[in-house]
C-alpha cells in the first residue's frame, strides 16, 4: 500500500526521479554501509577522509589542505548515501584521474564514486542543488489512514526548529518539502521525503513523528502545535542506520554513469545483504529458542 502527497501535484514520484537521474548520471555518490561520518573526526575513518586518500593517491590532489574540494552536505555517523555529491577543481591533463573505476581503485568497496560531470568554476554541490531526496526505512507498517493527515499538513514551507538538532548551525530553520510517500512492505516501510534542503535532524525527527502518529502515540493537535512553534517538546530521530540520502538534483547539468562501477558496487551490495540477512536469520533463531525456554520456564512455576 501506498500513501502520496505532493505540494507540486506533479505525476512524476521520487522513485521515477532517481531512475531519471542514474540513467543520465550523477556527479558521485558514496554508500555509507559502517558507520562513518561525512566529516572529518579524530577518533574513526570517515567518507571524507577515505575520499580524500583517495584523491591524492591517484594524483588528482597533493595534499588534504586543499581548499578546492566541495562536498554537497554531511551526513551524520550511520546514515547511508546512494546520492552524495562532491566536487573539485582540476587540471585538464589530469582529467582522467577523475574516471569513476580510477577513485575506486583507491577506495574500499562500501565507498563508491558512481558518475562523473564537468562543471563550471563557480559550481557549489551544496548551494546548487535544488532538491534533495531521502528514504527513512522503518521497522514496521505504518498506518496510512493515521499518517494521511499528518503528512499533508508536513507539506510546505515551516518553521521545522522542533525537528532540528538544537546544535543546528542554520541561520532559519523554515525548509520547504515537496513530496512525502508512504509505502507499506509488509514487515517494514519506507518514507520518502523531498524538500529544497533539510535541517539537521530533520527527516528522523519528522520520521518519528510519523510514526507516533501512526502508533496512536501522538494526535494531529500535536504536530500542529509542532510546526507552530506552540509546542517546545523535543523528540527523538530515529536511529541513523534507517536513513539513505537517496538523490540530489541540480539544474543544467549532465552526468556520465560508469556502468562497470554501478556493476561493482551493485555486487558489494549483494554480498552485505547476504551477511546481514545470516546475522538476522541467526538473531532470529536465537530469539525463537528464547522464547521456548520462558514457556517452559514459566509453565513450571
């Protein structure tokens, strides 16, 4: 089952704008399948970090200090990215260094550069994009006759300071989205949010809100009161691992895929899948045994 509200009342759905995307091509992307952090830190690798090595392993740049690397927005430590974007300023003979099977010959095989675009001078991958797209994976069916309201009422341009990390360097909080989906697999959901730009925190903390909603915990009065500042309650996002920057759009430029890399990381991906489906399987055993031993344990009492 599926739930859609768009601001726009455009036929074309976030999905059908990524297949867009991947098929004319993406600057680059990088999938944060540990749990790295976009920026750098002193105590863990990050995607920065790892980009960078890369980056001047290749020859592309010589040193960490340069200044020419732009990166489209961070990530906090967990959140995986199929639509990261980074950019940086190059001489022409060095062109070549830039291919996607070149960087990732240089990278581990969860972090990726999928496609490649020359960009004039002045390109900003963070200031240019016009629209961003996430997915907010959930553990559970969400009830769509709950969540219907609350998600129009999401819709628009607010104030979003309640679903803001209260460290938010932003100057304004006010973000304006797009489109919310709402779709139903059974055993989980994903939500799908696209807006000009989102705060930090805001699509877990908007994500759990839905879910509220959705579990009876929370009413529509509540989330008015949210979004009107009328409330001050600060809520919990959900955990980082559920949250996959999916895409971000930008005007007037044409990306190049490299099919081999889509290939090679569609396979890293397979086999982490693979893994953590053992892992489940095995946890999942595990609870099925527990659970007999409480019976009988209870039984005999």
């Amino acid at each position: 089952m599926e739930l859609f509200w768009d601001a726009t009342k455009s036929p074309i759905s976030a999905d059908e704008s990524l297949i867009r995307r991947l098929e004319n091509g993406t600057f680059s992307n990088a999938v944060k399948m540990e749990h790295f952090h976009m920026q750098r830190q002193k105590e863990m690798r990050t995607i920065q970090e790892e980009v960078e090595d890369a980056l001047m392993k290749s020859g592309v740049i010589k040193s960490r200090t340069f200044e020419g690397i732009k990166y489209a927005g961070r990530t906090d430590r967990g959140v995986n990215a199929i639509g990261q974007v980074i950019s940086f300023d190059i001489d022409c003979e060095k062109e070549y260094l830039c291919r996607s099977r070149v960087l990732n010959s240089y990278l581990p095989r969860d972090i990726q550069f999928l496609a490649y675009s020359r960009v004039n001078d002045s390109f900003d991958p963070r200031r240019d994009a016009i629209k961003r797209y996430y997915r907010q994976m959930v553990h559970k069916e969400l009830n769509l006759d709950r969540t219907e309201e609350a998600i129009k009422r999401l819709i628009g341009s607010h104030d979003f300071t309640n679903f803001t990390n209260r460290g938010s360097r932003d100057e304004s909080n006010i973000r304006n989205v797009e489109k919310i989906c709402i779709r139903n697999f059974g055993s989980y959901a994903a939500i799908d949010f696209v807006a000009d730009s989102f705060t930090w925190n805001m699509v877990r903390r908007l994500s759990s809100a839905i879910l509220k909603i959705s579990n009876g915990e929370k009413d529509l009065g509540w989330l008015d009161k949210m979004l009107s500042l009328e409330e001050k309650e600060g809520i919990q996002p959900l955990p980082p691992y559920g949250l996959i920057l999916m895409d971000i759009k930008y005007d007037g430029i044409e990306f190049e895929v490299d099919r081999y890399s889509l290939n090679r990381f569609l396979d890293t991906l397979n086999r982490i899948y693979e893994d953590y489906l053992t892992k489940g399987s095995a946890i999942n055993e595990m609870r099925s045994f527990v659970s007999v031993e409480l019976k009988k344990a209870n039984n005999q009492q």
